[in-house]
C-alpha cells in the first residue's frame, strides 16, 4: 500500500463494525484508513506511510490499549495516538495521556469532534516530522565541526564575544572570526541568531 500525501489513520479496535465506520469516516475526508484488529496485528504490519496518527481502542483483548502505548513509545512510532473508550473509563483515559496519547474521545464517537482530532494530530505530525528532520540536520552538521570549532561554538552560542573567546582559547580574534565564519558555512545558518538558536544545545 502507498502513501497518501493527506494523510494516514492507522485505526486499531477490535469491534470491526467501529472501525469500519472509522474507516469510512476517514476516507471521506480524503485520508487513507488502515484497519487493525488487535494490537498485535497493528505491530506486525505497521508501516509509516508519511504523517498520520492512530486512533486506539483502550479496551481490546490480548495487548489492551494501555500496554499499546507503552510498546509504542518502546519501537519510538512517533505518530500521535488519539484513544477510545467506550466505558466512560476516566482514570484509564488520564493513563494513556500521561503514556503520550496527544487525545481522547468516548464511543460512540461523535464524527465532527473525531475528524477535528483527527485533522489536529495529523497536522501535529507534520510539523514533528519537520522537526525531527531539521534536528536530524542539525546534528549531522554538527558532527561535521572540528573539536576546535565546536569549542568555538559553544563559547559564542553561550553568550561570549569573539574577544573573550579568543581569550579563553589562547587564539587571536581573527582565528575564531574564521572559526566563527566557517562555522556558519558547514551549520548552514544565514545568522547569528539563527546559530544561538538552532546550536545552542548540538546533540552529538
């Protein structure tokens, strides 16, 4: 199966006339809907297809809900988890936020709020992946410093001026001025502010 560039609702319930339903509430909307009947079927055949989220019933034999998400955070899928209950199971809905469900909603699910949290934790998605991958860029530029420049780095990112990193370097202001310039060259930066920002914490 491919991708769909709107977006992909992987719906995991073992009540297959609620996902069903699901379903065709998604595809109405333009999104691609992959069905699961248990927890365990959802982790032998997931895919990412790009961004999307899961809606994921609490309550389902085998692998419950709740212990769902706990393996989610384990294989790190990162797509928002949006739970359903249909037992009105309050503290169990408070759980599963705290194991990272971004949302929750009660059966029978009312379609309009479900799309609405279905749009919000696609778009969600979109904007983590963006910044994943821009962390991701981040920290292959920043590998490729030498120990010199990232020293440099770090001193000018902490609030130092070209001087005083030259003084706590024993080098010469021009040297960290080319350190600095060939720093923002390989990091890519335009400024900067955007170097402060985006470098103040590399993760190597």
């Amino acid at each position: 199966m491919t991708a769909d560039t709107a977006g992909t609702v992987h719906i995991v319930d073992d009540d297959q006339t609620v996902s069903q339903s699901m379903k065709f509430l998604v595809e109405s909307i333009g999104l691609q809907a992959l069905c699961y009947t248990s927890a365990s079927e959802f982790f032998d055949r997931y895919r990412d297809y790009g961004a999307g989220c899961l809606i994921l019933d609490l309550r389902m034999p085998g692998i419950s809900g709740l212990e769902a998400l706990e393996l989610i955070l384990e294989k790190q899928i990162n797509e928002p988890v949006i739970v359903v209950t249909g037992h009105g199971d309050v503290p169990a809905a408070v759980r599963a936020l705290k194991l990272g469900a971004i949302d929750f909603v009660e059966k029978p699910c009312n379609d309009n709020l479900l799309i609405q949290k279905i749009n919000h934790a696609i778009d969600l998605d979109q904007r983590n992946r963006v910044n994943r991958a821009r962390r991701e860029s981040i920290n292959q530029a920043y590998l490729s410093l030498t120990v010199r420049e990232r020293d440099v780095l770090q001193l000018l990112v902490s609030g130092n001026s070209n001087k005083a990193v030259a003084r706590d370097l024993i080098l010469s202001p021009k040297t960290v001025e080319r350190h600095r310039a060939n720093i923002m060259r390989k990091l890519d930066v335009g400024s900067f502010a955007e170097l402060v920002r985006d470098f103040s914490e590399p993760e190597s």
